[in-house]
C-alpha cells in the first residue's frame, strides 16, 4: 500500500515518526504552515520557521525515501493581530519559488474575529494573483459551522477563483455537505480524540462519496497520530471497501488536487 500525507505538521515529530511513516507506504508529505504551540513573538520567527519548512524538512524526509512539500502563511491564530500578520505575510513572497511549496496554507479562521478574516482575504488573495493552490483550517469544537460559513461566504466574494484548488479542512458531519455542494474540496483530519475518528471519517466517505475528499493526519505537537491514514486505511479494508476505493481516498486524491501545482511530484 502507498499512501500521501496531505497535511502534516512533521516539525514537531522525531525522525522515527519518518521511519514509521516510511514503513507504513508514505510517498510524500505535505506540510502547511502552522501555530507552533506558542505565540511567536516577532516576524523574525516566522523567518527562520520558514526556512525550516522549505530547507530542512525536504532533507530529513529524504533520508527515508520520503518527498517533503509545504505551504507558507501565517496561520489562523496569530493572525488577530493585522499588523503583525502583514510583517510576516511580507516574508512570504521571497519563499515562494522555493522548489517544494506548494500554495498558500493553512489559512482560515480561529476565533471567527473580523481581524482573522482580514487576514485571511489577504491571503487568498495573494494565492489568487499566483494562481496557487489554498489549504484552508477550519475552527474547532462549536465555532466550526459558523467558521465555515465565513469562510464560504468570503470565498464568494473573490472573482474568478478557482473552486476546485481550494481545499477546506478539518470538515466533519456538520460542515461537510457546505464545503462539497459549494465546489471545493474537502479535507478530514483523522484525530484520536477530536476532529474526526476513522469511523466518523468512513461513515462520510460512505455518505458523500470519494470525488473530492482526502484524509490526513495533521500529526501536529499535540495529541495526534502521523500514522492515522494507514490505520484509516485499515479500518476501510475492515468495512469491506475494495483495494480501489481505499487507493483512490488514499493515495490518488491527495495526488490530483496536489499535481495541480506544477512541483508536485509523486
């Protein structure tokens, strides 16, 4: 079995989690920008956060065979503060044409404050005028609906944006149906204890069909697992879903809509 991690925060695990993801089928991992588990306290961090995305992480992952991609922004949570948000956004561009970025990612909202979502604009629009893919986060817990209507709502507003290089994350039984009928894709995170179970996840897949869906692990510092996709996999196999079907949700999915950025390689 090959599989791509689509999204998935591996600075903050050891190279052994690469060993096992190695292992277990990982062609390529693709890492968006993210909160750390702390509030950077100047530009100068989201500098070298970069670097480390688009210059170390490529080259532990090769050590296992493994293709290592990312996404830049400044993510969601520190984005309340516009002024900040703007240094660091300035940073953006010069990282860009690294080899192995793919787009503008994870953006999206925290609070659903209206600084968030000024941000937020700032970076769609960013990825719009170079036609570059977007990776979307949605909130958690009960601000996840009301989270994702924004969103969809300030999407609209954009002129001539491509639907189908958008992907809104963290989706679950509630929001799902908003992000699929509105013509985007649609990410579901595979948590031990939030966001979304591979039962959860399975029983949507079964629901709403494979056409644009993708699962991944985020696999961020905190309570997460880098090896949710192939035990999702798994669980899929359990539940009677054929090799195809658990190929195409897997592995070709996640390889559309990333080879839609011409770096993309798997």
């Amino acid at each position: 079995m090959k599989y791509i991690e689509p999204h998935g925060h591996m600075v903050s695990r050891t190279t052994d989690d690469y060993e096992k993801l190695a292992l277990s089928g990982c062609e390529a991992i693709c890492e968006p920008a993210f909160w750390a588990g702390f509030d950077r306290s100047s530009a100068d961090g989201f500098y070298d956060y970069f670097r480390q995305l688009t210059e170390y992480e490529p080259k532990r992952a090769a050590k296992y065979g493994i293709r290592h991609y990312s996404w830049l922004c400044i993510n969601p949570k520190e984005a309340d503060d516009p002024g900040f948000a703007r240094e660091v956004m300035d940073l953006i561009p010069r990282f860009l044409d690294c080899p192995t970025v793919l787009g503008i990612g994870e953006i999206g909202l925290n609070k659903n404050t209206r600084n968030e979502l000024e941000i937020f604009e700032a970076h769609v629009q960013l990825a719009q005028d170079r036609d570059l893919p977007i990776l979307i986060h949605t909130p958690h817990l009960e601000d996840k609906l009301k989270g994702t209507k924004l969103i969809l709502d300030s999407l609209a507003s954009f002129s001539k944006l491509d639907r189908g290089k958008i992907i809104i994350d963290h989706v679950e039984e509630h929001t799902i149906s908003h992000v699929l009928d509105a013509g985007y894709w649609a990410g579901m995170t595979l948590y031990p204890e939030s966001k979304c179970s591979p039962h959860r996840a399975i029983d949507m897949l079964e629901i709403y069909g494979a056409e644009r869906l993708w699962m991944n692990s985020a696999c961020d510092w905190g309570h997460s697992d880098p090896l949710a996709v192939p035990k999702c996999a798994l669980e899929m196999k359990r539940r009677r879903h054929t090799a195809e079907d658990i190929e195409q949700i897997i592995y070709k999915n996640p390889r559309r809509f990333l080879g839609q950025s011409p770096k993309f390689e798997a």
